[in-house]
C-alpha cells in the first residue's frame, strides 16, 4: 500500500500575519515556498522541538526569516514570523 501524504493546513496569528504581509517580493516568495514545505513535513531536520512535547518548532525559512509554529490536528499555526536585518547588528563578526 503507497504511504500517504498529509499536507497540513497553515493558519497564522495575527502577529505573524501581519510580520508576513510586510515582506517584499522577493522574501514573500521564498517564505511561501518555505511554508509549502513545512506544510508537506513540519518536523524537518533543519528544524527544532521548543516545547517537551515537540509540537512547538522552530525553523530558519530563509537566512533572514525564522518562523516558530506549532502543530495540531492537522494543523500547522505559525505564530511567529521573525525577519532578520543585518542593519540591527551591534557586533558583527569580522
């Protein structure tokens, strides 16, 4: 018998929403192609467990853009969208 796939549906928080919507072009796509991932396998090895039962992740989509989500009944809930500026550095490593 084939295995079957489950692609998980992705809500988000209002936060993490609103943190997406402020992408430009170019982030916004390679963040939704990012999700389109997480969607199809949210316990990647690029990810990590944050909370003891593992449902709660963490992941870096892209250099600049980390999300954390959690899991549940065949959902993924993005509940924060951090991007990274490397204008908000105080030390730089050189």
């Amino acid at each position: 018998m084939p295995e079957v796939r489950r692609t998980y549906q992705v809500f988000y928080t209002e936060q993490a929403a609103t943190a997406r919507d402020r992408l430009d072009d170019r982030q916004r796509a390679a963040f939704d192609k990012g999700i389109a991932v997480l969607a199809r396998d949210p316990f990647l090895p690029a990810s990590r467990a944050i909370s003891s039962t593992g449902d709660d992740r963490t992941v870096r989509l892209t250099q600049n853009i980390l999300v954390e989500y959690t899991l549940s009944l065949g959902r993924l809930l993005v509940f924060i969208v951090e991007v990274f500026n490397h204008k908000d550095i105080v030390i730089t490593e050189e």
